[in-house]
C-alpha cells in the first residue's frame, strides 16, 4: 500500500494521560498536515511540515500539542494531558509540491477521551 | 480570522436532481480546493482553481471560481447515489489550509 497510514486506527485513553499518534505519508510526498475533525464539521488545521521543518501551526494547537517530523519523513503528533474536548479523528495528509498540492489523507487516527 | 463557509449545510436530492454547494471565504485564496468524504471515510482530493473566475468540469461536476477568488461553486448534475458525501472547498492563504463547512449531499434513490 502506498498510501497514507495512520497508527493507531483508535486510541481510548483516560483523561490526563499523554497520546502520540503518527503519520507515514507518501513516501516522495515532501508536505505533511495534520488536522482535527470532529463530527459534522470539516478538517481543523493543525500544523504543516514541509521536510523536516515545521513552518506553520494552528492557535488551535496549545502548547498541549506538539508535532515532529525529525527526519523528514513520517511524523508523530503528541497531546499531553489529554481533555475530553480532545476526542476527535485526527487525519495526516501528505503532498508533493506539484501544480496541483493535492493532498492524500490517511485513514486517520479515532481519539476518544474518557 | 480566516473564515470558509459553506451553504447549505445539508442537501437531500432526488436521484436524478442536480445538487450545488457554495463557498465563501472572509478572504482571498491563491487557489481553491474541492474534496469529498464519504460517510466514515477520509477527504478525497476532487480538482483545484487557480484562477480568477475558473470554471472546471469532470463530468457531471461543474466547478467555478469567482473572480473575486473569495467564493467558489461545486454543481453536480442528475446526481446518483454515488455522489452521497460531504463536499469540502479548502484554501491556502498561506501555509495554513482552511477547509470550509462543508455541505452534506443524500440522495433519495
């Protein structure tokens, strides 16, 4: 599969507990994206990669969250001392810098916290 | 901040009926994304306008940008059951990607 992978698919956690989730992108992809969506609503922005370095992050994304991409390649995305409020997909997408910057996403990461 | 709508919010169609969305953004985009996700699925990549009042079409789909490059259309005609989902427009001002409200689309078969 050359595709966007996600692990893990769903993580249950209990309040206050850290998460890391990560993110494979395509593997010539040099643009990587994170965002949140809860149900009925579009994809939040996050922050966007481009190589290894991070060029952009959301004000939505509180110090609680941190993102990494250290060698250019896949990248985790940690939330600290996880809220309730927190519970959302969380999706990677991945692009090559082309014409189009279409963006391929992942199946995403389901976050449920208790 | 920067905004993207969408109306309407929910569309149920007839099989056979034509289907538009409509996006606006509280600014203006360098270019102007579609996608579309399936119920329990992720965001697929339709087509992107670049420029000032833009009109794509893949077959039943027609896209248009406005020339002012702050609003877009997705039109679909005679719509099928394969076209149910959520229609997102997304844009760049910038290295941060705003993806609008997105309009969901039944169709009654």
């Amino acid at each position: 599969d050359t595709g966007v992978s996600q692990d893990p698919r769903h993580k249950i956690t209990k309040r206050g507990q850290n998460v890391t989730f990560r993110c494979d992108p395509i593997s010539e992809h040099n643009r990587l994206y994170w965002y949140r969506q809860t149900l009925g609503q579009g994809p939040e922005f996050l922050t966007y990669f481009q190589n290894e370095a991070q060029l952009e992050k959301s004000r939505l994304l509180s110090d609680r969250f941190s993102a990494e991409r250290p060698k250019g390649s896949f990248s985790t995305l940690e939330i600290q001392r996880t809220e309730q409020g927190d519970s959302a997909m969380y999706l990677c997408a991945s692009s090559a810098v082309t014409v189009y910057n279409e963006q391929f996403f992942g199946p995403g990461t389901r976050l449920t916290v208790l | 901040g920067q905004q993207v709508m969408q109306i309407p919010q929910y569309q149920h169609v007839q099989e056979g009926e034509d289907f538009t969305t409509y996006c606006n953004s509280s600014t203006t985009l360098s270019n102007i994304q579609w996608y579309k996700q399936r119920p329990g699925g992720h965001p697929v990549f339709l087509i992107q306008l670049v420029k000032s009042g833009e009109v794509k079409k893949q077959k039943r789909l027609t896209f248009q940008f406005g020339e002012a490059k702050k609003n877009s259309s997705l039109h679909i005609t005679a719509t099928q059951t394969t076209d149910v989902g959520t229609y997102f427009c997304a844009g760049p001002p910038g290295n941060q990607f705003y993806f609008g409200t997105g309009t969901s689309l039944t169709v009654i078969p």
